[in-house]
C-alpha cells in the first residue's frame, strides 16, 4: 500500500516563496521534503520567488530614486554594467601614439578664429 499523497496549502507556499524563503526552509515550514517541493510544485515555488526578486527591485529603485548613493551606485553596477575600474598611467611611460593636443581642442571648439575686433 502507497503513503498517502501529502497535500500542500499553495497559498502557503507562494507566500513563503514571495518572502525569499529557501525551498529547505519552505519544506520545513510546511512539513514536507524540499524534493516534494521542486517536484510537484516547482512552477509555483518560481513564481513567488519571481514575486520576491521583484519586490526587492522595486524597493532598490525606490532607494536610489530617493537620492540613496549607495543604492545608486549598487543598481548602476549590476544594472547598467557600471564598474569603479581605475586605470593608473605610469608618468615615466609615453602613450603608445602621439596625441596632437591641438587637433582635438580644434575639433572640439571649432576652428580658431580671431576674436571679433573692439569697434
């Protein structure tokens, strides 16, 4: 004779899932195996964890748009690819090419001209 099927309140479990509970801890609040969980249930236990990591963005976003810098700097790096990469420059090396200082400034600004004669 087979063990009865053990039935689960779903309810239950996409609420635990939407709070961020692990499927161990999930298991262990329900009273069953985290096997049974990712078996029969995994659509249901993705969904509240999809829940959960949304919230937690939403949340995040709120923060930085609030003006909080570390929020801002946190959603730049892993949303935008943002990096505090620092490249240092040896005074002693020369650049690989000639940069013609001159040439740049003028693309930039324009050609030179002379300024307007004082009448």
């Amino acid at each position: 004779m087979a063990r009865p099927r053990k039935e689960i309140d779903e309810e239950k479990l996409f609420l635990l899932a939407s709070l961020g509970l692990t499927t161990a801890e999930i298991a262990s609040v329900l009273e069953c195996s985290a096997d049974l969980l990712e078996v029969r249930y995994k659509e249901e236990m993705a969904e509240g964890k999809s829940k959960c990591r949304a919230s937690l963005r939403r949340r995040q976003f709120e923060l930085a748009m609030a003006g909080n810098p570390t929020m801002l700097i946190w959603l730049g790096k892993n949303m935008l690819g943002q990096s505090d990469k620092t490249e240092v420059f040896d005074r002693d090396t020369p650049f690989d090419h000639d940069v013609d200082r001159e040439a740049i400034i003028e693309r930039i600004v324009g050609s030179k001209k002379s300024p307007p004669a004082v009448q």
